[in-house]
C-alpha cells in the first residue's frame, strides 16, 4: 500500500520503522516543524523527520496541515491510507476524505478510556494496572472512530510514563502492521465505541505536576510516575522549585504527632521522609532548580535540608 505517515515525538518511531521495513510504500512523512528546545534553544527537529531522513523518505512540515497547500501535497501522493501516531494536530473532514482505505490512528490507550492528548500519563495518575492500544478509524471526532484492533499492556508498579510509553510503542508497532494487513485486504472490523465509556485524557500542565503532600502516599506516588519524564512532579522549598522524580511509599514509619503535610520526619541514606496525608512517602531521587538530578543522600549533603524542614510552603 502506499502510505502518508504522520507522526512528530519518539512514540511515533517504531510504527514509522516498523511499516517501512515491511516494504510499504511511504511516500510522506508529515511532522512537526522544527522548534527551539533545551537551554540553549537551538532549533530542532523532531524525532520523526530526523529518521524519516536517515530512510530516505520525503518529509513534509506544514504548520497547518488542514491548509490548501497541505491538502495539495498529501493528494498528490496518490496514498491508499493515511497513518497517524501522535502527530499533534486534528485533521479536518476534507483531509481525513483524501485516502480511499481511510485514516488510522495508534492511540495509547484502550478506547474509549482516556481519549486525549496524554493518556499514558492520566493512566499512571490514575493509578491503573492495565492499559493498551488502539488502532482505530479516524473521524472529526477527536478520538471516536471505529475500533479496528486492541491490545492490552500491564502497568508495572514502576513504570513511569517514559518507560511506559517506550512499551506501548512497540507493541503499536506491531498492531498496526496487522491493522495494514487487515485493511489492504477489505477485512478490518469497524467496532463502535460505547460513547458511555468515554472518558478523557486532557494535554498535561505544569499546576497538574505540583505536589499537594496532603494527597494519599499513593496518590503522590502515581503523581510522580505519571510526569517522569515530563514534566517532573514538583513541589518547593525555600522559594527554590525542587523536581521529585522518584518516590516510594514508606510502609515502616508513621505520622509524627504534630507533623505538617510535607514536612520531613526523617533522613538516611534510603531517602528523605515526608509527612503526606495518609501516611509518609520515601523521597529517593530530587532536582533542585538549575541542578542536575540527585540521589536524595547527596541532594540532602548539597541543600544543607534537615528534619523539620517542610516542602510546599
């Protein structure tokens, strides 16, 4: 089949590899422009196009992919099916109608829960022990079309959503090849989503990443979890902003009489222990503002922190 894939972050690479290594015929990738990124803002491009390149494949940047211009060039490539993995814009009802076998999209979740722009981090905040992916066929609707093919992925108790995004990549890869398979021969179920079920998974912000330590130990656990990577769950000390990027729920020590969610109770080499509002959580891995990531006993020897000391305030 001849194939426009659109993708733009690293989640998108395996299924792009993945379908040009079966001998599909891409004959367009659509990313994302290039933008500025890290501390020195340097312009970049995305994960997509840089591979895109390195196989030899035409790449296409538009701003707006819904443009005049944008709809030309997709129809000039004469493609059967437009893939889309994480591709960051919504295509509109004419650019949806150009492939003849229709527009397919991977998405991170099992449909119709969490539909949306981050459901691999909702379901880690959520606390869920099982996810997935969804091949589906693409309507206005953001994520509403027909199911063609799930699988389903277990959370491990310490996934993060980088490590859990790099599994459900690969096991996308893998169900969209069969989903190609499927619809090139006429054979691709159309499975309708109970709209009932629907529930969503909005772009993630930095206040959703701020910790409230009179949250549940679990709660703030799932929190961490959930924006490691990006954007890292943070709190504050001393009007610094410190980012926790790894936590465990601390089952040995209690509540000390008197304590203030988020205060410190304790330090040892295992981490630094603070008060949450169910019981006490275990700080391990910490990034004071401007430094670079630390083991909670040599951020505690840098910071000069002690017992007593209270984050969030």
């Amino acid at each position: 089949m001849k194939i426009v894939f659109m993708g733009t972050p690293h989640f998108s690479l395996p299924t792009l590899k993945a379908i040009h290594e079966a001998g599909h015929d891409i004959a367009l990738v659509v990313t994302a422009p290039d933008k500025p990124a890290g501390r020195g803002q340097k312009i970049t491009p995305p994960p997509v196009k840089e591979v895109a390149l390195e196989l030899g494949l035409d790449v296409f940047q538009p701003e707006d992919v819904n443009s005049e211009e944008s709809i030309r060039r997709i129809k000039e490539t004469g493609c059967d099916v437009i893939v889309v993995v994480a591709y960051g814009q919504i295509l509109s009802s004419e650019c949806l109608s150009i492939p003849p076998l229709g527009c397919i999209n991977l998405h991170a979740s099992l449909l119709p829960k969490y539909r949306g722009a981050a459901p691999i981090q909702h379901a880690l905040l959520n606390g869920e022990k099982v996810t997935g992916v969804t091949t589906m066929f693409m309507v206005e609707k953001m994520d509403a079309g027909d199911i063609i093919l799930q699988e389903q992925v277990e959370i491990e108790e310490d996934d993060t959503a980088g490590t859990l995004s790099e599994k459900l990549s690969q096991v996308g890869a893998k169900l969209m090849l069969k989903t190609l398979e499927l619809v090139s021969r006429g054979e691709a179920p159309r499975i309708k989503q109970d709209e009932s079920m629907a529930t969503y998974a909005p772009r993630i912000t930095k206040e959703m990443a701020k910790i409230d330590w009179s949250n549940t130990c679990e709660r703030i656990r799932n929190q961490v979890r959930a924006f490691n990577p990006q954007p890292g769950a943070w709190t504050t000390w001393r009007g610094k902003v410190v980012k926790i990027w790894m936590v465990k729920v601390d089952e040995q020590r209690r509540m000390t009489t008197g304590a203030r969610c988020g205060q410190i109770i304790h330090i040892d080499d295992g981490g630094i222990v603070v008060v949450a509002g169910d019981g006490c959580v275990r700080l391990i891995e910490l990034q004071l503002e401007g430094r670079s990531k630390l083991h909670a006993r040599e951020w505690v020897k840098g910071a000069r922190i002690s017992v007593g000391d209270v984050f969030g305030s």
